[in-house]
C-alpha cells in the first residue's frame, strides 16, 4: 500500500493497543490476550475515513458492552503525532477514525516522489509467478475467446508485476498428439484435392474443414509443385506439417505481438515428448501407484485420487458419488501418450523450474479438468496449490443491439486478427479487462470505437490529456511536471479541502492497496474500473474546482493535485498497454 496509507494504519493500530495497554495498567479494562480486530473503510465517509471493530471483538473477553468499551478506549486515546484529527465512537461500538489536512497533503508529496513507480509494491516479495494464457490450437486462426484471454492474461500479469511478483509470460504450443495428426491429414486430404478434385479424395467429418487449410496447401503447392504425391501418407503429411506448422505459430505470435502481448517463452509441447519429460511423468506417477493397466492402455487412478482429496475435505460419500468420477487414461492401446499425460507432464515441469504459483487462463470449457490437474499434482506431491485456474466466460460481439458472428469484410466467423484489424488496440485491451473473467461478457464495436465519454478507455485517456492541457495554459505556476518531487509544497496542499478535492486524493491513495486486490483475486478488472472511476473524480474536481485561480497558494496546490492525477493515470494506462496520449 501507498506509503502514507500504511503509515496511517499503523499509527492507528499503535494509538488503539497504547490506549489499551493504559486502561488495563489502571484497571479500567481487564488483562488478557487481545483478539484481532480490522482496520477498514466505512462504506459512508461520514463515519471516518477509518474504522475499527476492536471493542466488538473484545468484549467478551473484557466482559463489558462493546460501546462501553469503544468509549473508554476512545477517551484514552492520543493522536498527537499522528495523521488523524479525531476519533469518534458510532453505532454498537465501531471507532471512526478522521484523517487530518496533513494526510491528505502526504499522499501527493508520496505520488509527486514516486513517479512512474506509484501503485507498485513488494507485497509478492519478489516470487517467481508463471501466467500461461492463450495458449491456442496451432492448427488454425485464433478466436473471439483467444481476445478476452489475451488481454485477461497480459494485464494479470501486470499486475502481479506491479504487486512486487516476478512474472514470466508463457504461451504453450499444442504441436503434438491428436490434433496435429488431424492437421496433417486435413492439409493432406486439401493436398491431394488440388490434382485429383475433391470427388476423388473427400474430406473426412472429423477433419479440419476451414478455409486456412487450403490456403496452407496452396501454398506448399505454389513452392513445390506435385513433389509429394509419390512419397507415402506419412511423409507427405510429416512435410506439409513441417511447413504449415511454423507458419500457423509465426502468425499467432504476430497475432499477439500486435495485441501487444510478448511471452517470455513459447513452449512447444512436442518438447515435453522429445525431452523425454511426458514419459518421466508416467514413471514417477507408476512408482507411486498411481496407474493400472487395463484394455492395453495405461489409465491414472483419478478417481480414487479425488476421492481421497474430496474426502479429506470434508465430503460424503453420497456428494462424491454423484460426481461420477472417472479414471483416465495416460496411454492409449497404440502406445501413444493423451494429452492430459502431457498437460500434467508440462505443469510438473513448471513447478520443477521453481514457480510457486502457475496461473492457466482457461475458457469456462475446462471446467472439469482443473480438478484432475490439481490432484495429479497433488498425488505427485509436487502440490495442488501451486497451481490456480482462471475460468474465463465466453465473449458475445454486438453491433447496433444485434450479436455479430461473421466478418463484414471476409463473410467468416470473425479471428481476433479481424478484431484488431475492425478496433483500435486500447479498446480491445481495456474492455475485455472491464468485466471479470468468470462473468459472461458482450462486447460491443460501437462502443469499442466511440470517441466519446461512452467509450471507458476514451474516457480515461481524455482526463490525461485534459490535464495535459490545463497544465500548458497555466503560466506563472512554479509547480511542473518536472519539479514536482522537490518543490516544497506541503503549505499549499493543506488548503486542498473541498469535498471533491478530498474525495479525489483518497481514490488516489488507494491505487497500490488495490493493485495487491487485483493480484490476490487474479482480477485485473479491479484496475480498469479503478481508472474510470479516477477519470470521473478527475472530471467532477474540475468542474467544481477552477484550477486557475486568484489565490497563488491554492493555484499551486491544484495544479500539484493536476500532475499526481496525471503521473497515477500515465501508470495506470502503461501498465495495461494502453496509449498514454497528450492531447485528443
């Protein structure tokens, strides 16, 4: 939390237990062990700007009222020296704490130091922190949902680098199993169509039958002509995966980097397998007894792991049955590893590179496999807390009050290339963060290109570039961006006491203990709303408070107040990835 903030809650804490430890040296309160009580936020201002509940929960062990309790420690209390003007004693015992002129002069000297490092901490003490989000089939274009959990993912990871983690980005690359054999033959099938028309070798149901599968192979065509037709199914599908592959990845990352999203490692799931990594996995997980063989195939006894999980819970067995828990299987009669071997392979692997805490971003879809990762983890002993799911909502696109499915310009499902490409990058960035991950969302384009107070992200990047403006018209002002952090000040800003000067520097106090939230609840939505809702104090102080006026000391206070609204909206808006713009 902000310096002054934290400041604040200690000082607060110090005085209750002094006042406290008084009473009971005289007898007014009887000894024991104190009980902890919460420092908070009254949901009405009017009750403080803080409030504790430590009368409620003592008073049981004091044996008296909780109001006379409050009363009594309130008496006793000295705030000399500290940021608060009064302590009030309200409703069954709550003690409302009011902060001085001081505080309110502090947390702007605190921003005005800070800088462009305002709202960050070292709450995450420096942990190493892995988000892995995207993470699409590489076997086609990337879709709607890939758009929401790509901004989803890349401002958690913000966030939990502003809250003092260290964090690596990751995507992880599906280029083995199933699907990759269902891309080779699918290109194979659109292959041989070319030369021999597609009444001669039909596209199977199951097989992929988009349009970017002909466009790969017309493609390996127009380089190679008819080069494969002679070689068997098997290397001709082995090349054509050879070539379309990479391309599929090169555009994703294109994709992504447009989107302004850069991973720190692609992981390629293919080298779970070459590594012999998806193989160690099944080991380990056979010298535990945690496999059986069964039909030729080696299954994972998922079914009595989460049973044991379940169980040591607290669940019944009535609960535990009505779950129909099944078993899995790790290797198919053909030898061949599932995906679920190299999807608990790839998790043991990160957990072995030494992150404490892997974060997946998946869609709502996977609901039933978080459970079976967690508890191979956990039987592994490797740990199911080290691994926490996001479940993400699918995403409607609305246009004119009508849901949108097809591109106007290709008469396609619409890929998130056909988003970037229709919207402009900060709106997609900062809308898809307005909502949380877990709650359906509709995104609508008119909205999303509005230059208008409508538009959240215009809205937040118009309050920048207004102050912006303010601070070019104002002359004969000695307060400036760039000697902010040094000019003394602290005079001027005690005359900042207008509701909605106020009400404008707590929002802005708040920021750091926010972002922590954000991070601890995996919601960077927190910090989206955060910003609009600074935008609109901004908006609110402006028009009820002129900046530009007569008295100098005043003067020089809002424009100090101007520039941390500025230096907190800048941090904000680059955290996300989102222009920062001087004028508009």
């Amino acid at each position: 939390m902000s310096k002054v903030v934290n400041l604040a809650k200690e000082q607060m804490n110090r005085v209750i237990n002094a006042a406290i430890e008084e009473l009971v040296s005289n007898g007014g309160l009887p000894g024991g062990d104190l009980k902890e009580f919460r420092v908070e936020v009254p949901a009405d201002r009017q009750n403080g700007d803080l409030s504790a509940n430590v009368a409620m929960v003592n008073s049981k062990t004091w044996r008296i009222a909780p109001r006379q309790a409050a009363d009594l420690i309130a008496s006793h209390i000295s705030l000399e020296g500290t940021y608060f003007s009064k302590v009030l004693v309200a409703g069954p015992g709550f003690m409302n704490f009011y902060l001085s002129d001081e505080y309110y002069a502090d947390i702007l000297i605190d921003i005005a130091k800070q800088k462009e490092n305002y709202g960050r901490s070292n709450y995450g003490e420096g942990q190493k922190v892995l988000v892995e989000f995207v993470s699409a089939n590489p076997t086609g274009p990337m879709h709607m949902g890939n758009a929401r959990g790509g901004a989803l993912g890349d401002c958690l990871a913000a966030v939990l680098d502003y809250a003092g983690y260290d964090v690596s980005r990751e995507f992880y690359v599906n280029d083995a199993g199933n699907q990759i054999e269902k891309f080779g033959l699918s290109l194979d099938i659109r292959y041989q169509q070319h030369f021999k028309g597609e009444d001669a070798v039909p596209l199977p149901e199951d097989s992929y039958h988009g349009e970017d599968i002909k466009v790969l192979a017309e493609e390996y065509i127009a380089l190679n002509g008819d080069s494969l037709l002679e070689m068997s199914e098997n290397e001709r599908r082995q090349a054509l995966i050879s070539y379309a592959l990479p391309k599929n990845i090169a555009a994703m990352k294109a994709a992504m980097e447009k989107y302004r999203i850069y991973y720190d490692r692609w992981f390629l799931e293919s080298d779970l397998h070459n590594g012999g990594e998806v193989m160690d996995t099944i080991e380990a997980m056979k010298s535990l007894g945690l496999t059986y063989e069964k039909d030729g195939a080696l299954w994972y006894k998922n079914a009595e792991v989460q049973t044991k999980i379940l169980k040591s819970k607290g669940k019944s067995d009535e609960d535990i049955e009505k779950l129909e828990l099944k078993d899995d299987v790790l290797i198919r009669a053909n030898g061949n590893p599932t995906y679920f071997a190299a999807d608990i392979a790839y998790h043991r692997n990160k957990i072995l590179r030494g992150y404490v805490k892997n974060i997946d971003i998946w869609g709502a879809d996977h609901h039933g496999h978080v459970a079976r990762v967690k508890g191979a983890l956990e039987a592994l002993g490797l740990g199911a807390d080290k691994l926490d799911v996001v479940l993400m909502q699918l995403v409607r696109l609305t246009q004119g009050g009508e849901v949108v499915r097809m591109s106007k310009r290709t008469g396609k499902a619409i890929t998130l290339t056909d988003l970037l490409d229709e919207i402009p990058i900060d709106a997609a960035r900062f809308l898809f963060n307005m909502r949380e991950a877990g709650s359906q969302m509709e995104f609508d384009l008119d909205l999303a290109v509005e230059q208008s107070s409508q538009n959240p992200v215009y809205y937040c990047q118009y309050a920048h570039a207004r102050i912006c403006s303010i601070l070019n018209k104002l002359e004969n002002v000695d307060v400036t961006v760039d000697n902010i952090a040094n000019i003394d000040a602290k005079a001027s800003l005690l005359k900042l006491v207008a509701p909605e000067e106020r009400e404008l520097i707590r929002h802005l106090s708040s920021l750091t203990d926010e972002i922590i939230l954000a991070a601890k609840s995996y919601d960077p939505a927190r910090i989206t709303r955060y910003c609009v809702d600074l935008a609109t104090l901004f908006h609110k102080f402006y028009n009820a408070c002129h900046v530009n006026v007569e008295d100098e000391e005043l003067r020089r206070a809002r424009v100090y107040l101007c520039i941390c609204v500025k230096t907190t909206l800048a941090n904000i808006l680059e955290m996300l990835k989102i222009t920062v713009p001087d004028s508009m």
